[in-house]
C-alpha cells in the first residue's frame, strides 16, 4: 500500500412635532338693530326706505366679515401622543410610513444575509486557523482515509470473484489461492486498525480545536472589554452628558433607523458612529423644537391681527347710542331713535 504525499494545505483567508396653536378670534360684533321687526311696526309717514331685509350692520355701515373656518384635520399618533394635523397632510404622512416599512424590511433582509455571511466568513476563518495550527493532524488524517480508500478499491476487485472462481482457483492453484486469501485478509485487517486509528485523530483534533476556540473567544471578549473600555472615555469627552442611558437612546435609534443589529452593536466600538449618530439626533430635535416655535409664533401672529382688524363690541350702558325702537316708547324717543338709524344709514 503506497501512502498519499503529504500535500501543502493553503490558508483560508478569512419624533413628536406639538400640534400648532389655535387662538380664539373675537367674532364680529354689530349693532343690534332689527330692520325686519321694525318693518312690521306701524311707522310715521316720513318713513325712509329701510335697509334690505336681512343685512346686518355695523358702526360704519359695513358687513363685518365672517371668521375663518379651520382647515380640515386629522388624528395620527407621534411619539406615543395624539395630535391633529392638516388633511392635506395625510398622503404625505401615508407615503412617509410605507417607506419606512419598506426600508426596515430590506433592513431585516440585509442583516439575515450579512449574518449568514459572517457565519461563512466565521466558519472559514476557523478552518484555516484550524489548518494552520494542527498542519501534522489534518495531514495524518488525510493520508488514514486516503490508506481506506484505496483498501476499499483492492477489497471491491476481490468481492468481483464469483465463489465458482474462488473454488476453481483452490482446486487448480492451491498456493496462489492462499496468497489471495491472506492477501484480502490483510486488507481487511489493515482497514480496521486504519479505521481505529482514523477515529482517533479525528477525536484529538476536535479538542485541540475546542481548546482553539476557547482561547480565541477569551483573547476576543478580553480585547473587546478594552477597547470598550477606551470608547466610553472617548464618548464621555466628546458626547455631553454621556451616560449608560444615553448609550441606549443612541443605540436604539442605529437599531430603528439604520438597521445595525445587536450583533454589530456590541461590537461597534468605533467612538466616531457614536459621536455622529449623537449630533444627529439632537440636531433633530433642535429643529423640532424650532418648528413647533415657528407655528407658536404664526399662531399667534394670527390671533393679534384678527384682534386687530375685529372691531370691538360697544358696551351697554347710559353713553350707549340709541338701539332700535319699540311699541312701548314715547312719540318722542321713538322718533329720537328713528332718526338716529337713518343718520347712520345716509353716513
């Protein structure tokens, strides 16, 4: 039997925006005269022509304009509240949240493939520092199986002998038959002590490689731990009030929002994605903030021009001009009062 070569073995190289603020608008104010009920009262003969039925005046005479209706809304949830937005808004919004959901999906699928990757790049590199570092066991386990299979070759041309032939070759060749006989004994023999032998190497490699193994996660739990160590001294002095909580805030939104797994979390000890991710997020709320004061701002920016340009009710009381007229008044005061609103209608 001819051994195999020992053959080299390569390396493998391994946010809630607040809803905007509504003031109240004082509702235009007129005067309280009632053209229709003073139609139906029996009135002087010098009676002028009444206003149209049905027009409201004003002090000046003009039709007080009607408030403003508010714009149609709807309720989404922000941020774990209730607020109302503008109709128009809600396609945008409909768009917006379809695109998230599309976004954390591919999300999901890239982390699946990325993660089956890692396993095959984790697998490989194992390998090949398993081959680098026990070269003489994987090189005396290939020459065993290799001794097998060329055993299995020789006993597979014996087991083509029929029994007639094996019977006509004792009977006419008694010493060659013998030869054969001890000769597929020995194969059978040599194929088990190989067998014996192979199961064994293979044994002492699995340990060597658990003892591998073990040794390379506790010098990489150990390295991780410092520079762990190093990042958080580095993200305290860069990142303002650091602390465990903010840590979690920050890796909450690299989760949500830029599909890094747990996996990657826990070992993205680079400071510098901290340090960016940090800025980002209080740049976001800074222009929420300002966001929310711009429409304070307009809001009431709104409310004071409403007051503004709203004349406001004359108070009831002894200066208060003459209002309407009634049955039960003097000839005199009614006659007071009734010119008092054709002087108003002619200015």
């Amino acid at each position: 039997m001819s051994e195999a070569p020992d053959q080299p073995v390569e390396d493998v190289a391994a946010s809630a925006v607040p809803a905007g603020v509504e003031a109240e608008v004082p509702a235009a104010t007129t005067d309280d005269i009632e053209t229709e009920a003073f139609d139906r009262m029996p009135a002087p003969a010098d009676d002028a022509e009444d206003a149209p039925e049905g027009q409201a005046e004003g002090e000046d005479g003009e039709d007080k304009p009607a408030a403003a209706e508010d714009p149609e809304t709807f309720e989404v949830e922000v941020g774990g509240q209730k607020i109302q937005v503008p109709k128009a808004l809600e396609p945008l919004l409909l768009f917006q949240k379809d695109y998230t959901q599309k976004t954390q999906a591919l999300a999901e699928e890239r982390r699946v493939v990325e993660t089956k990757a890692e396993a095959l790049a984790a697998q490989e590199a194992q390998q090949a520092a398993s081959l680098k570092e026990f070269r003489a066991e994987h090189t005396a386990i290939g020459q065993f199986e290799t001794g097998i299979a060329g055993i299995d070759a020789k006993l597979a041309e014996y087991a083509k002998i029929s029994p007639d032939e094996w019977t006509a070759l004792r009977t006419n060749k008694p010493e060659e038959y013998e030869a054969h006989r001890a000769q597929r004994q020995l194969l059978r023999d040599t194929k088990a002590d190989y067998a014996e032998a192979l199961a064994k190497a293979q044994e002492d490699l699995k340990t060597k490689e658990t003892a591998l193994t073990e040794r390379q996660l506790a010098a990489r739990t150990e390295g991780l731990a410092k520079a762990w160590e190093a990042t958080n001294a580095r993200l305290a002095k860069d990142i303002p009030s650091w602390s465990p909580q903010r840590g979690q805030e920050i890796a909450k939104v690299m989760e949500a929002e830029l599909g890094v797994s747990p996996e990657e979390l826990r070992e993205a000890t680079d400071p510098r994605v901290w340090i960016a991710v940090d800025r980002m997020m209080r740049a976001e709320a800074k222009a929420a903030r300002l966001e929310a004061s711009v429409k304070q701002t307009k809001a009431t920016e709104t409310a004071l021009k409403s007051q503004a340009t709203t004349p406001a009710a004359k108070p009831a009381g002894a200066g208060a001009p003459p209002r309407g007229v009634s049955d039960n008044l003097g000839t005199k005061e009614w006659m007071r009062r009734r010119d008092a609103q054709l002087a108003r209608k002619r200015a």
